[in-house]
C-alpha cells in the first residue's frame, strides 16, 4: 500500500482562508502531547491504524498547498 493513498481516507472542507487545499494532508501534534511529556496513550488519540508494507521514510508538518510545492511524485517517477 502507498503512503500517498492516505488521501483515499481523509476529506475536508475548505473554508475561507486556509493555509491547505483539498488536495492536501497535514500531520501536527504527532506525540498527541501538548507538554512534551507523552502521556500514557489513549483509544481516542488513534485517528489512522493501517498496516504499511513499506518503511516509511518521511513525515513532515507545516503548510502544504499543492501550488507551492518542491517536489511532485507522479506515478513510479520523482521529479524535484
């Protein structure tokens, strides 16, 4: 399974405003701790559980609007 069919699971709706476009998915907060401690973890702090086959090699937080973008994955290509 490829990481970049994470959008097969995620939808939205754009407001006005917005630093994404509905192309896009974001990861913040990935400890799901505020203070830095890491909490014990709790049932509801899981949003996405899936068996990946493959390591994952990258995961990035910040502002992702598809018409700024560094790098484009078409297919089996990457072109930066």
């Amino acid at each position: 399974m490829s990481l970049f069919k994470a959008r097969d699971w995620w939808s939205t709706v754009l407001g006005e405003k917005e630093e994404f476009d509905q192309g896009c998915l974001c990861l913040a907060d990935v400890d799901n701790s505020g203070n830095g401690q890491g909490d014990e973890a709790q049932a509801e702090d899981l949003l996405l559980e899936v068996h990946l086959r493959d390591p994952i090699l990258q995961v990035e937080v910040g502002k992702f609007v598809s018409s700024c973008c560094v790098a484009q994955c078409p297919g089996l290509e990457f072109a930066v």
